[in-house]
C-alpha cells in the first residue's frame, strides 16, 4: 500500500465515521495503530484534516429559513464586509466570488423576521452598493463531503 493510498482510506474511513478510534481504523486499513497514529498526525499538521466536529441539523433546532444573499461592495471594502459576515454567528458560509455579485453568503435563521432583521442591518452598511437574498425551499444536499479517489 502506498502511502497516498493509506492517507486516502484513512480519510475516506473518517468520513464514514469521524469518531472511530486508532484500533478500528488500524483494523480496517490493516495497518498497525502506529501506523494510523503517524498518518493521522502528518494529515492533522498539513491542515488536510482540519478538525472533529459534529454534523448538526440545523432544522432539527429550529433554523429552518436557509437564506443565500448575494451582495455587491465597493471594491476596497471586500476584507471588511466579508470579515463582518463571518463573523455573524448565523452565517455558516462566505465566498468571495465572480460573477454578478462579489460575495455569496449563506445563513440559517430561525424564521423570516430574524432573517429579514439580519439582511437589513447588513444593508445600512454604504459600501454594500446592492444585494439579492433568495430564501432555500427544499434543501436537496447539504454539507456533504466527498470521499477521495483510491488509486489502486
């Protein structure tokens, strides 16, 4: 097995199950625990895995308004606006984009009026020059990642 091909299994392993432990991967990549140890340490310092957490259902806790909101700024206020979405806790996605707009963000509100509320004090900003929200009716696939191709 090469290497490449180890650290691929071993992420594709986590991403069926992100809570298993050494043991389990080490079984099911037949490798020793070391061996997993080792990899999954050098996948973690590379940033290729950068994390544990939890996939939440946002629905399920009541933010069930998914907005996409398309914005158009002056040029030289990109940085500010797109650190200020971020930093909106309710925003669990922003992209500088190309295109029409030059920033595409997605958040999850609880209802319209907490939407509506969020868009409008976004809108005072000046340099926000127009914007476009559109709300999500059926979420077809959401976060999803993809397991890595194996070279065999």
């Amino acid at each position: 097995m090469t290497y490449e091909n180890l650290d691929a299994k071993l992420i594709n392993a986590l991403l069926g199950d992100g809570r298993a432990s050494l043991r389990s991967l080490a079984e099911e990549l037949d490798v020793s625990v070391t061996t997993v140890s080792n990899h999954l340490r050098d996948l973690e310092d590379e940033g290729v895995i950068e994390g544990y957490t939890p996939r939440v259902n946002y629905d399920a806790l009541g933010y069930d308004v998914t907005a996409v909101i398309q914005l158009k700024v002056e040029g030289s206020a990109l940085p500010d606006i797109t650190e200020r979405l971020q930093s909106e806790k309710q925003m669990i996605s922003v992209y500088e984009v190309t295109g029409d707009y030059d920033i595409i963000a997605i958040g999850k509100f609880r209802d319209t009026d907490g939407m509506n509320t969020q868009i409008k004090k976004l809108l005072t900003d000046a340099d926000i020059r127009e914007s476009n929200t559109s709300v999500v009716l059926n979420a077809v696939t959401e976060n999803e990642q993809f397991e890595l191709d194996i070279e065999e």
